[in-house]
C-alpha cells in the first residue's frame, strides 16, 4: 500500500469531495482514475458530493502524521450528519459503515435521499461572496459543505443567494471532481430570482447550518413524535388525544412560512389536502422525511431548531410546576405543592384549560394565561377533597354556624350547602331555636341506595375510559353514599385497571331499547300537553332530553336502534314547527274571533312575516282562505 506524501488541509466546513478536487490538481494527475487510485487503493472508486465512501481505505493512506480520522470527515466534511439524527440507531450506523465501507452504493436510498420528494442539488453551489472571500484568505475558493444542502438557496454567512456551477453533476464522469475553480463558475446562475425575499431564507439556512454541525445522535424512534404532538398541544394546535388539528396548523404554519417559500423549499402544502406532509411529519414516521421539513416544523414550533433540542422553545402552558394549592384549609395553602396536572382545551375560548390535582385531594381547573402565574380569583375549583370535606362534616357535626363554617372553609354559604348535599351529609337546612342557618347531617335514606348503584353503574358504561378518581369527579355525592354505606359493592363495581371495566351484570340493551321506545311513544303523544303556553320544536336534543337519557342517544346510539330510528322519524323542520304553531294560533284565534286576520296569526306565532319560507306563507294563505269560504 502506497501512502501518500501530501494530502490539502480540509478548510471549514469544506466539502470532502472539494478536498478531493484540490487533491487532484496539485497532484497533476491527467486522469481522474489514476487519482482515485492514489487516493483508495481502487481506480474505480466513484466521486460523491455528499456522501463520499471508501473513506477507511482514504484514512489509512493518509500521510504519516495526519490527524483526520473517517468520523472527522463524516461529522465536518459530508451531507451524513444532517440525516443521522433522523434515522434510527441501526440505520445510522448502517449508514456510517457504508460511507467507511468500499463500496456506498445504497446509501441514499438508507437516508431516504432516493425516495424523498424534496431532490438534490444538480449542480455544485456557492456563494460568490464566500468565493471572495476564501480565495482572499487562502489563495483558493473551495466548495462549502452547507451551500450543497436542499433547502439552502442563500448564504447563512453572508445572506446572499446562492450561484450554481454551469456544469451539471449528472454530466460529470464518475470518477471525476468538479474543483471550484473559474473554469466552473464562468456561466453560474443564481440558484433564486432576485424578486425573492431572502429573510426567510436565511434563517432557515442558519437552520440547516446548525443541525448540520450540532452533532446530534439519533433520536428515540418515538422521540420526535412525542416533541411535535407536545409542542402542538401547547399551542392549542392538537388536541389532549394527540389528534392534530390539521386546519389551524396549516394556517398558523402558512402565516410564518408562506407558500411561494414553501415551494422554493420544495416543501408546499396543498391546503384543500388532508394528506399534507405537515401533518405526516407528526404521526408515526413510516418513511424519512427530508431535515429540511423537520427544521421548517421545528422552527415553526419553537422559533429555532437549537430551541427545539434544547427544549427551551418548548413553552409548558403554565409553565414547570409546582403549581399552588389553594385548598384553604391545608397548611400548604397558596404553596406551591401541586404536581398532577393534566391538558385540555375548551372549544369555546380556543384556549387550553389546565387541571391541577394535589395530593389533598383539592382540584382545580384554570384557563391558561401565557407568562401569568395562577391566582385564585382565576381558578373554578373542581373538587375540594378528602381534606376539606372533612373539616366541612366535622363544623357540621359540631353544629357551628354558616359564618364560622364559611370564613373556616372560605367558601360562600351558597358553596357550604353545594358541597354538603353533594356529599350526601345535609338534607336541608334547619332552624333551630337560638341557632341560625344551622345543617343537619342527613343521610340519603337506604331506599335510595339502589338509584346511586344504578347510577354509578350508568357512569361506568357512559365513560369506559375513566379510572375511579375521574369518575368520583362526575358524581362526587353518589360515590361518597356508596362508600359510606356500600362500600363492597363500589369496589366490586369500580374499573379495575384504567380503561378496563368489569361489570358484574351483563346491561340487556335490547330491553332498554324497548323500554326507551315506548317511553318515547308516550312523550311524543303528550308533546303538546306538557307544552301548554309555548310550543316547543320536536329536535333530537329537545325529545331525547325528555327521556332522561340523552346520554344514551350521544354515547352508545348503536346500542339503542330503534329508539333512535324513532326519534329521527319524529323531529321537526323549522317549517313543520312554524306550521304547527300556526295550526294552533289559528285554532285559538278562531274561538275568539269570527275572521281571522294574517297579521294576527304571524304575531301570535311568533313568526316574522317577511322571514317565513315561502311553504309557511303558502300553509297560512290556505288556512285563512279555508276559513272564509266556511
Ligand atoms: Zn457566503
Ligand atoms: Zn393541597
């Protein structure tokens, strides 16, 4: 094996196959073959921009003394460290074995460069003031590894936009290097118009320039995931399942990166299309996505790539925790104790709703209010817990009076009485001789047991995924009663495990379907009786209220078919509810009065003459026509 006696310095951030290029011309060589020889071992070895291979047999013909190693040139001199933190362990290291290895072939198809919709530069670039400038300071212009990158149009160094070399790459024989000399540049074009704003662009070329040279390890496979749905959820952009709320990202994204960008970026996004790589990038990745669609995502979410790893772009809504308690009756009051928190979002306010638990059972909930701590008078409280139920059921107890239990508790008397008949410990409230406003423990009386079981039953079926403190949140009184008093049975009939749920009896829907049904007929038939003085539209929500198990008809309709094929046989339009209520003006009216007029039958139904639809005008011009002929 020859080693050889000189070998260029690589500059910074110089491509190695621009080393290469320099290599050949100070050797003198005539033949790109003899070159490839000298440097490998192996005249056939082929030249490569951005993932230059044979690079073990390279390092060990190095000159006696060098210090470049095959991971100096993977990490400073190639395209590979812009792709590694995205492919999984294996693949990563697969990727750096065939780039050490004789032979690369099949790493652009391993990093996902083949496959991938966003293509690779077809001629060499470079920024002419770089090219300036480096000939200025070393003698000699070189290729820069970060002007090669897809997605980086404009010089992160000096903002202008990139040139590219008149000679094509696919034109250039395979064993050949394109050195950056005048000869290639001569008929350079610009990579972008000059109409084009470059702001944009440069950032994310600084960007590109940062993932390219952070040195980053792959990630967990799930890592990134996890990151984005996070981020998303901070932002009200996903949902607390994870579901991204592809319509409100693809306009905030569209907002910070417009789409004649987006298309320069090869990264556009079809916005009538439910298939946008934005929203792919956030699922489970079947495929590699190109970095530059996850620095465009990570810079959309966070302002900054840096930001994203660093997780210092990563805003928590309301902030790290611990969050205060505000039980008032706890020493830790107004302390910052709290560590439970879970994530919702109010579809009303658009904003995301923090829920704190602490360990004393207190819960609350609150909006978020970006960079603002929480304060009490911000807070609805969910649950006053174990702790303040108590203290509440002893000063009842102890018979203290409204005014003592209100300043003890820091509740209005309004709260006291809530939460004392919810827990089932005050029945109402008594005066007594000397004594004012004064509660007595009541007890549910046994008979009610078996409606709290049925209920607390229907609770577990309504809400399958609830593990028992959710569901001790939706009926705090009657789990409190059947603690008490039915202890062996709550725990028998509680979720097992979260999410799973073991009933003791099988619940036969076909006779709750039946049952339902003729209880429908029944409210149907007396729709109007019950409606004496205002009619009341027949609407799926107004009929299946009346049930008393509108829940049934919103969670578990498949289980109840015929009761709801009835119901959707029965409800009005907005005419047929107009139409009846003409029906009955017009039969009032004409106990009253011999002729009726059209005036009086749109006032008295409520209807707004110039409103109606034309089959309502139609219905009262008949109506009153019919009259007058009798
Ligand atoms: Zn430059
Ligand atoms: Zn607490």
């Amino acid at each position: 094996m020859t080693v050889l006696t000189y070998f260029p310095t690589p500059y910074r951030d110089e491509l190695l196959y621009s080393v290469l290029a320099r290599y050949h011309v100070r050797a003198g060589n005539i033949s790109p073959k003899v070159t490839m020889s000298e440097l490998f071992g192996k005249s056939s070895t082929r030249s490569s921009v951005d993932f230059q291979a044979n690079l073990t047999a390279l390092v060990k013909r190095l000159p006696i003394g060098s210090v470049y190693t095959e991971d100096e040139f993977i990490r400073n001199h190639s395209l590979l460290p812009l792709y590694l933190p995205f492919l999984d362990q294996k693949k990563s290291q697969k990727a750096i074995s065939l780039v050490m290895g004789e032979d690369g072939r099949g790493i652009r198809a391993l990093v996902g460069v083949t496959a991938s919709s966003v293509s690779a530069i077809t001629s060499l670039q470079f920024c002419g003031d770089c090219f300036i400038q480096d000939r200025e300071q070393y003698g000699e212009a070189y290729w820069h590894r970060i002007h090669q990158v897809s997605g980086v149009l404009v010089c992160p160094e000096h903002g202008s936009r990139l040139l590219k070399s008149n000679r094509l790459l696919q034109d250039v024989n395979q064993h050949e290097f394109i050195q950056a000399d005048d000869e290639n540049i001569e008929m350079c074009t610009y990579v972008i118009d000059d109409s084009i704003d470059t702001r944009v662009l440069q950032r994310v070329a600084n960007e590109m320039r940062w993932l390219l040279n952070a040195s980053l390890t792959p990630f967990h496979e799930n890592y990134l995931r996890q990151q984005y749905t996070k981020v998303l959820q901070s932002k009200g952009l996903a949902l607390p399942s994870g579901r991204v709320r592809k319509k409100e990202l693809i306009k905030a994204f569209c907002d910070i990166f417009p789409q004649d960008i987006l298309q320069l970026l090869q990264s556009e996004i079809d916005e009538t299309s439910d298939q946008t790589w934005l929203s792919a990038i956030v699922r489970k990745h079947r495929r590699a996505f190109h970095p530059i669609r996850h620095v465009l995502m990570m810079s959309f979410l966070c302002g900054s790539t840096e930001d994203f790893f660093t997780g210092k772009g990563i805003k928590e809504p309301f902030g790290n925790g611990p969050w205060k308690c505000f039980n008032p009756v706890v020493n830790h009051f107004e302390q910052e104790v709290v560590h439970a928190k879970e994530i919702t979002y109010c579809y009303d306010s658009k904003k995301v709703v923090g829920q704190f638990t602490c360990s004393c059972g207190f819960s609350y909930s609150v909006r978020e209010k970006i960079g603002k701590e929480i304060q009490r008078k911000d807070i609805k409280i969910l649950c006053y817990g174990e702790v303040w139920e108590q203290k509440l059921k002893t000063l009842i107890q102890e018979r203290a009076t409204l005014e003592v239990m209100s300043t003890a508790l820091r509740a209005d008397t309004e709260t006291l009485k809530k939460q004392a008949i919810k827990l089932g410990i005050a029945g109402k409230w008594k005066l007594l001789k000397g004594r004012k406003n004064q509660l007595i423990e009541n007890f549910p009386k046994e008979e009610s047991g078996t409606e709290y079981q049925d209920k607390w039953l229907q609770l577990l079926i309504d809400f399958p995924d609830d593990g028992i403190n959710k569901l001790r949140l939706r009926a705090p009184h009657i789990y409190a009663w059947l603690y008490r008093c039915r202890k062996e049975w709550l725990k028998e009939n509680s979720p097992k495990e979260k999410g799973k749920i073991q009933l003791r009896a099988r619940v036969d829907w076909n006779q709750r379907d039946e049952m339902l049904l003729s209880l429908l007929h029944e409210i149907l038939t007396k729709w109007d009786e019950s409606e004496a003085d205002k009619l009341l539209q027949k609407t799926f929500k107004s009929i299946t209220r009346k049930t008393g198990k509108q829940s049934w008809f919103e969670k578990v309709p498949q289980k109840i078919p015929r009761s709801v094929e009835y119901v959707s046989t029965v409800v009005e339009s907005k005419d047929e509810f107009q139409i009846r209520r003409v029906k009955r003006v017009i039969s009032r009216l004409g106990t009253e009065f011999d002729v009726v007029r059209e005036w009086q039958v749109y006032r008295l139904s409520g209807i707004n003459s110039k409103l109606a639809s034309s089959r309502v005008k139609k219905f009262i011009e008949i109506a009153l026509e019919n009259q007058t002929m009798i």
